[in-house]
C-alpha cells in the first residue's frame, strides 16, 4: 500500500491505483495539450477543429473525475457525479460534426443541429435530481418509475440502464460517421480525379476515432454479460487509457491534416448528386468524343487538382451531362475515367524510359504513390514495377 497526501488528505492506495492515478493524470494533460492546439489553428481551419477539441476537452475532465474520485469528492459533493455521463452523451453528436466539417469548406450549424444536445440535457437533469436530492426528489423519480415497471428501482439501476442508452447511442452515431465518410469519398470520386492524400489521412482518422471506442464497449459489455471477471478491468482500461493518449498524440502532431485542400476549395458547397438528364445516345457519343479529344490533344489529366468542373469548362458541357455520359455510356465515374487515361502514359513511361515510379507519378497527374499503385493495379491487374520488369522482358 502507497499513502498519498494531497492538500493535508491522506490517501492509502494499492500501487495500481497509484499507477492509473499517475496515468489518468498524464492522460488529462494530454488531452487537454490537444485541445488547446486544436482551438489555436489559423481562423480558416479553426471550424472544422472546434467539435475535436471540445471532444478532447471532455476527455480531460472524465480522466480528472477519476483521479478526484480516488480522493472522495463525491462522497463529500455527490450532485458533482450528474455531470459526467451527459458528458459522454455530447462525444459523438461532437465527432459526427467533426466529421460533416470534412465533407465542406463552410459548415454551418442551425437550430436543428443543436437538437443533438437533448439526449446530454436529459441525462444531465435526471441525474442532478438523482444525486442533488437522493431522498427528495431522487427518491420520488425512482418511486414513478418503479411503480410503472412494477419492480424497485435503485440508483445503480438508472446507471445501468444509462449505459447502455449511451452504447446504443454512440452505436448510431458511428454508423452516421461511418456512412457521411464513405458517401464524402463517393462524391469525391464523381467529381475530382484524384483522391487528396490529407483527405484519405483524416477520413481514416475519423473512422479510427469512432470504430475504436465503439469496440472497446462492444468488448466490454459483452464480457460482461458473461461474467466478466474483475481482474480483466485494469487491462481494459489501461487499453483504453493507450488509445486515448495516441489519439491526443496524433491529433497535436498532425494538424496540418485540418488544413483545407484545394479538392475542397473547389466544390465549397456540399456536392451534388448525378441525376440523369436524358441524353440520347448519339448526344453522349458526341461528348464522349469531345472528352477523348480534349484529354488526348491537351493531356488534361496531368493536373493532379483536375475535377469535373475544369472538365466541363474545357468542352462546354454541363456538369450533369459529362457525369450521365461516364456513367452510362462510358461505364466509368470520372475518377477511374481520368486516372485511366494517366495509367495509360504511366504505362508508356514505364516501358521507353528509366525514370522513378515517384516520377512518372506525379508528371501523368497522381499526387500520392498509394492511389496510383490502387489505379494501375484496377487498369493493368499488376503493380508498376512488376509492369516495367514485364516490359523489359519482353522480346523486341
């Protein structure tokens, strides 16, 4: 046993308790160190970083309340209890904003955003009046709800059923973050031709934000409806504790990754949706053609920033038009139409010339190695090196 004095209180704890105070402390001022690089960015990209740093902000009091908790806190001032679960209920409706703030330059937030507060509002008055008033109140908000259940309700049961509301709400949100980050890729492929690497970087950093806690509580709870053994507990937290502090790493390191690109400068507004307009199939073999010529006379392509609306000034037609003939005369989208056209000089370069992969990537218009291994390897079914080896193996 270790005796801890903190302001003339003497505290008597095991070592692993020692330990987790002394890792919950460090794990704060993490969080806290990342919220304040998150809020002091530049203005043009503090309103996509705002919803993380408050995510990150919450993350620094729910590791506090742990270590203030070890000192009895709450046994002296229990109504300080009701804060914390409310505050768990605001992470996600947090991370789905951050996540919509990746998908435009300008996001805006009306009333009807602020309606993702109410489940933290309501979970934050039921439990002032559980912990404020325990035998006023508190008693009587028990007392209803057990006569309409028919069965006694305890203090212990309102946390429990609070949970497992807050799984089953982080479980909905992260499916909405999933689902807005794979439709912001989608209409990223319909319009530009060539994925941004910071975009690919971030989307992925959302999606590991989101799907690594929601594991973690999948874990968790299905432990322990079998039983879940006690001495499992500081392992699971000590995980967690880990993950938290890479996240807070990652996101003070890497916040260049909030910068707008100029994919997104592009298309400030959040992008359309293809509609058919009715083109006949001579009028889409005229564009088709007009395409062809343009991209193979002035190599269009080669601009690594190239999107849909460059392409539609460059041949005078609309937008929809050159989207309904890719896709239904061509059966291409617009990302796998332009990244062929630059698999197919990347091709040409492989095999006349003895320059670097890196090279020929960035002259025929890809911006990052990954996505032009993934477009040659979909055009060639194999990697460039084992193309150009092929090449220079082959007679004549």
């Amino acid at each position: 046993m270790v005796e801890v004095v903190v302001s003339g209180l003497a505290l008597t704890l095991t070592p692993i308790e020692l330990l987790f105070i002394l890792l919950l402390s460090a794990l704060a001022a993490l969080c806290a160190l990342a919220a304040g690089t998150l809020a002091f960015v530049s203005r043009d990209r503090c309103h996509r970083t705002w919803p993380l740093a408050a995510v990150f902000i919450i993350l620094a009091i729910l590791a506090m309340a742990r270590i203030v908790g070890a000192f009895g806190v709450f046994t002296v001032v229990p109504v300080a209890r009701a804060i914390f679960l409310p505050l768990l209920f605001l992470i996600a409706p947090l991370l789905l904003w951050f996540g919509r703030s990746m998908l435009v330059v300008r996001p805006t937030f009306d009333a009807n955003q602020w309606g993702h507060v109410v489940p933290a509002v309501v979970v934050l008055a039921v439990f002032v009046v559980m912990y404020g008033d325990q035998d006023g109140l508190g008693a009587l908000m028990r007392r209803a709800v057990g006569d309409g259940l028919g069965v006694e309700v305890r203090i212990v049961d309102v946390l429990r059923v609070t949970y497992w509301l807050f799984f089953v709400h982080w479980t909905a949100y992260g499916a909405a973050v999933v689902r807005a980050q794979t439709l912001g890729s989608a209409d990223r492929r319909r319009f530009f031709s060539g994925m941004d690497e910071a975009a690919e970087r971030r989307m992925r950093y959302v999606l590991l934000f989101v799907t690594v806690p929601w594991v973690s509580l999948v874990v968790q709870y299905t432990v322990s409806s079998m039983g879940y053994p006690q001495t499992l507990e500081p392992g699971a937290s000590l995980f967690r504790i880990a993950c938290l502090g890479a996240f807070a790493v990652y996101a003070i390191r890497e916040t260049w990754i909030f910068e707008v690109t100029e994919q997104e400068r592009a298309h400030p507004e959040p992008l359309p949706r293809y509609r058919r307009s009715g083109l006949d199939a001579a009028a889409m073999a005229r564009i088709a053609a007009r395409l062809d010529n343009v991209m193979g006379q002035d190599r269009l392509y080669r601009r690594s920033t190239l999107t849909l609306r460059d392409l539609s000034d460059a041949i005078r037609v609309t937008e929809n038009h050159i989207s309904e003939t890719l896709n239904a005369h061509l059966g291409a989208s617009f990302f796998d139409y332009v990244n062929g056209w630059r698999v197919r000089e990347a091709e040409a370069l492989l095999t006349t010339t003895d320059r670097t992969v890196l090279d020929i990537l960035l002259e025929v218009g890809f911006n990052a190695r990954s996505t032009f291994n993934a477009a040659f390897r979909k055009h060639t079914g194999m990697t460039p090196t084992v193309y150009r080896r092929a090449g220079a193996a082959a007679p004549g």
